[in-house]
C-alpha cells in the first residue's frame, strides 16, 4: 500500500513519525544520528522484504559518494538503540552478501492530531499492518522542513531557573563517574541550505554556558567544531575527545516553533544517561541554554557553589536580537583562518549588538576582540586598530570588572601591544580566577609563561589546557615551542611530531622542527622541514629552490637563498621578527640586530620571543641586544613574576 505522510509507524513498543522525523518510546524521545533515522524509515517502508545494501544506500545517501561501511555502521547504531530501550524483540535481520530486513510486525497508523505538545497514546485503530509478507511501500523519504532562525533559541542559552516545556525523560543510574563532557555540534532536520551558523552558534553558546561548571571538564567549541559536517557516531566522537559523556542534539522547526530534542550519553557503556525534549513552552534561546544546564546540573547531582549560581543565573541581555548578532559575530570570528566572509563583518554583527544595548558587556569583548583580530592578520595594522580594540574592553570592564572574558582580553592587549608584563599576568591570574576552565585562556597564559622563560609554570598552565582539550591543535604546538625554548630538543620534537597527528597542514609545526633540527645540527633535516612548511603555504617554487640550493651549495647557501624568497615579502607574509630569525642561523650579528631593532619600533608581535629564542644565543652578551631587552622590560631574569 502507499503510505500517506500523514501516517505513522508503530512496533514493538516505538512509534516513528518519518515527517518530523521523530522516534519515541512510550512517549520519550529516542535520539539517533540522521543516517540511522532514514535507514530505520527505508527498513519500515519495506518491512518483511529483503532491501539490498545497494538500495539502501542509493535511497539513504543518494548520489553521494560514501563507503559501504557507512551503512554497517547505521544499521549497528539501529541494533545497539533499539535493544537499549527494548531488549525483547530483535529487529533487524541481516541477509548475507545480500542486505537486511525488518522482521517486527509493522503497524501504519494515522495520529490523533498534529498539535505538537499533545501526549503522544496508542491509536485504537491502525491504518493498515505491515506484516513481513506484505507488499513493499514506496519510499517516501523527503527533504525535511529547515530549523532557521530564531534568535529566541539563540538567547535561551544563558541562564538557570527560566521555565521550559520538558518531555520524555530519562536519567541513567550512574552518573558519579562522568567528570568531563562535550557538547557536539547539533544537527539541524531539514534542506541542504539551512542555516548552518544557527546550530553551531546554539552549541558554542551551550558549551560557554556548561563551562561555568567548574567541577566539569567541557570541552571548548574549537575541539568539536572537526564534527560540524561529518556524521560522525557520538560515542565514537566521545572517544576521540577523551571525555566521559557526549550531549547531543537534533534542532528541527514546525512552523512558527523550534523543537529541540537533546541526549547525553555516557561514552564509557553508551548508556544515555537522560534524554529530553525542548519543545512548544519555550520562548526564547535563554529558556534552551537554561534548561541543559539545569538538566546537567541535575543528572550529574553537582553542588554549585555561590559564584556558579550567580554566573548561571546572569544573562548577557535581556535583548534577544542583539543576543543573536552578539553570537553571530562570535561565529565569524571562528572562522576566521578560513577566510569565510567579509573581514568587517566580525566587527559588524557586534557594533549592531551595542546598538541594541549599549550595556552589553561580552558584545564589547567581541568587538575588542574583532579589532584585535584586524590588527594581527595584517587587515588594520595601524596602532588607532589597537586603541578602539582598549577602549571597547575599558568599556566592558566598567560595566562589570568582574568579567572573565574581559580580563583575558585586556591580558592579550598588555601582552601583545604594551608588553606591560606585569598588568598582563595580574589579567590573566584576575581572568582564571573567575573562570578557571576557560582553555583559551589557561592556553594564552602559559604561553606567555613560556616567552618569559618561567618553563615550570608554562607546563603546568599548558597541561591543564590539555586536560580540557587533549587535541588541541594551539595548545600541544605551543606545549613543544615551550620544550624548544627551554633547549629540551628532543622532547620538543617528540611533542610536535605528535601535533602533526592532529593536523599535518598546520606549518608553524615544520618551522618549528626546522628550528630544533637547526640547533641540534641535523641541517639535512632543517631544510626537509623548510621546504614542507613552504609546500603547506602552497609556495612550491621556493621550496625547490632550497632543495637544490643545500644539495649544491650546502646548508649556508640554502638558508641564504631562502632570505632571497623572503625579501619581497617584508611586512606581508614575513615580519621584521622574521628576518631577525633567519639572520641569526646565518649568524649575521648586525643584520639580526637591525632586524630586531625594526620589530622593535614596529612592535612586532612576535619580538617578546627573543628572551627565550635559541637562535638569539650567540647575541645574549652584545649590550645592543641586552638593552633592547632592558627597553622591552624583558631584562629581570623573571620579568612579571612580581604579579604573583
């Protein structure tokens, strides 16, 4: 018979509705991953028959190229959900070298009615029984309706205590061993174009709400960001991220109304620990971001202390649309090294914010933070890019100087800019304080410990940043800079080998090795790594260059010959710090100095790193190179400890 998309399915003790698409159990949400979800849908079409794999990946994954064990994959997801919820009745049969069949009798039933917080019961009377000899159903799997905007959502992502509609919950027993988490990108139901800044802007802003939670380890938006567009399985996502529990998400729209249903699940068994739906009563983003936090709060049975009270419970604005540019510009921001959208448009969506609230203190963060950006990647070097970047974080922290994120701003602005190294520490110590499981933070702190040569302190501060997120590209790269500073070399290397595990195209990580195997003498070694550094940055021409420069000339002439590719690109791709940097291989005592002097006058950001840098060795005793350090106030041995 046809099968009208109106209809329902019904077996065992599950009921699926193919439009929404939306799976439960004796009313209660059952999460699982798209591919699964048309797999099951695909399956119940046909129950009683045999669907070949063929068939079944052309109608789950069309046109699109995939694996075959893509499909093993989705059909085992299948298994392992259903008997979690079910054990009694086995569901899918797998035909060898053939396909599979759903061998639960299937009933097609019509709903009661469409209102969507109606309690869902058994229909007395099903539409037609799909038996495991009836005659196949056409396939009717569809595009989904998009889950677009809504800044409402957007601001329900801040504060505990604001009603929400829950439905269908269900809490694991165990729960004291979950002590770290990660917030997966949600997924969205619907076309190809929606909106893909709305479901990662409801995670980020998931993931800085759970991050108040000091007794949990949340992993930061930049480690789940990898999951935004694969089809990853969460709990094979929960194990590359090393955390005890996944939450996970679909976000759909019916209409006027944004339906969010939500699962945590405990990586170690794959247990779920609770699920629940957002549905009808909510009214705004804060209500979503509230209720998971609370939820959390609840499944986990974590005693909050005052201060996670009162940051829980504090929203950024009471303005839901400035809320939403606010989130926006945040979104640009993260995307900025892939060169995706207009460079003022980080700047844009926040300047909008403030319109809106003038008070909205994180929107001025963001826009400290834009200009911050500007300056760095070259856009806006002037130092007028830099004042605005101060004057907006001033703004922030007098309207609460108590705010974590502008703290770690004004750190960055006294490390980078000032080189005031003592008000950057007393900022970051100050911005820690308040929120001690901010990575981002923890990692720029020991980072600046590390260009200061306080290597202990480094480590300690970059391996907490580690334990919030393991595979942090930033973090362990910065971790081997610090064993290349403190002259540990082959630690180092060790370390940045490993790096490269987690994103062989990142080429600071070959400069840096070209670094260590300079230092060590393994000149055969430094220049493979110059020239993978150069392919990276899609420079194939000088790269070969080298090469046969060191195999005809030796390493002397290669690393001139390198300063030669470099020359036209002063203050464009290579900075004065740069040129002082390859100087010194070549061990052109006055030409390191004028290139340092250089960076000096035009505050390379870079500079700071010539307390510690191992090139810069054969200079320490030079009085020209001791007084730039003295103009800097990098001369005490221990420059900003007196902050502590």
């Amino acid at each position: 018979m046809r099968i009208d998309d109106n209809h329902l399915f019904e077996f065992g003790s599950f009921r699926l509705d193919p439009h929404k698409p939306r799976l439960t159990r004796n009313g209660e949400p059952i999460l699982l991953p798209p591919k699964a979800m048309e797999t099951l849908i695909v399956l119940l079409e046909r129950a009683g028959k045999v669907v070949e794999r063929e068939e079944l990946m052309q109608a789950v994954w069309g046109g699109t190229v995939v694996e075959d064990a893509n499909l093993t994959v989705a059909v085992s997801t299948l298994r392992k959900t259903l008997a979690q919820h079910d054990g009694a009745l086995a569901y899918i049969e797998t035909v060898p070298r053939v396909g599979y069949r759903f061998t639960a009798e299937v009933q097609v039933v019509e709903p009661e009615q469409r209102i969507s917080n109606a309690p869902e019961s058994k229909p007395t009377q099903p539409v037609a029984t799909i038996a495991p000899a009836a005659e196949p159903a056409k396939p009717f799997l569809k595009q989904r309706a998009a889950a677009g905007w809504l800044a409402g959502v957007l601001l329900a992502l801040c504060s505990v205590g604001v009603f929400v509609f829950f439905r269908g919950e269900r809490v694991a027993k165990t729960t004291a061993e979950i002590k770290s988490i990660a917030v997966l990108p949600l997924q969205t139901l619907g076309q190809p174009g929606d909106d893909e800044s709305l479901r990662l802007r409801l995670t980020d802003a998931l993931i800085t709400q759970l991050s108040m939670l000091n007794q949990l380890a949340v992993r930061p938006t930049s480690a789940v960001l990898r999951y935004a567009r694969t089809e990853q399985e969460p709990l094979a996502a929960g194990r590359k991220l090393e955390v005890d529990a996944v939450l996970e998400g679909r976000v759909q729209r019916e209409g006027a109304k944004l339906r969010v249903t939500m699962q945590m699940l405990r990586v170690s068994d794959g247990a779920q620990v609770w699920a629940q739906q957002f549905d009808e009563a909510m009214t705004d983003t804060f209500a979503l971001q509230d209720a998971v936090a609370a939820k959390v709060v609840q499944s986990l049975t974590l005693r909050l202390s005052e201060n996670e009270r009162a940051r829980l419970a504090k929203r950024p604005t009471e303005n839901l649309e400035a809320y939403e540019n606010y989130l926006k510009g945040r979104y640009f921001l993260r995307l900025e090294n892939q060169g995706i959208g207009d460079d003022e448009m980080r700047l844009t969506y926040f300047k909008k914010a403030l319109e809106l609230d003038p008070d909205f203190e994180l929107a001025w963060v963001g826009l400290a933070d834009g200009y911050q950006f500007l300056y760095n990647a070259g856009i806006s070097s002037q130092p007028a890019t830099i004042a605005q970047a101060r004057e907006a974080v001033d703004q922030a922290l007098r309207l609460n100087p108590e705010l974590p994120e502008a703290q770690a701003t004004l750190a960055v602005i006294h490390e980078q800019y000032d080189w005031d190294w003592e008000k950057a520490e007393l900022a970051y110590r100050r911005a820690l304080k308040l929120d001690p499981n901010n990575f981002n933070t923890r990692q720029r702190f020991g980072w600046y410990l590390a260009k200061l040569g306080r290597f202990a302190e480094a480590e300690e501060q970059l391996q907490q940043a580690l334990r919030l997120d393991p595979h942090s590209v930033n973090a362990n790269f910065y971790y081997g800079t610090s064993m290349l500073f403190a002259h540990r070399y082959e630690e180092a290397a060790a370390q940045l080998r490993k790096t490269i595990g987690l994103d062989a195209n990142y080429s600071g990580i070959y400069w840096n090795l070209a670094r260590i195997h300079h230092m060590q003498g393994n000149f055969a070694e430094a220049i493979a790594a110059l020239r993978q550094a150069l392919l990276i940055e899609e420079w194939p021409a000088p790269a070969e260059r080298l090469g046969k420069t060191y195999a005809a000339a030796g390493y002397q002439a290669a690393l001139q010959e390198f300063i030669e590719h470099m020359k036209p690109l002063v203050n464009r791709k290579y900075t004065p710090y740069n040129f002082a940097s390859q100087y010194a291989r070549v061990k052109d005592k006055e030409l390191t100095l004028h290139w340092l002097s250089e960076a000096f006058v035009q505050r390379d950001r870079w500079l700071p790193q010539i307390k510690v840098s191992p090139e810069f060795d054969f200079l320490r005793a030079d009085q020209r190179f001791q007084e730039l350090l003295r103009q800097m106030k990098l001369d005490p041995q221990r420059a900003g400890q007196s902050a502590q």
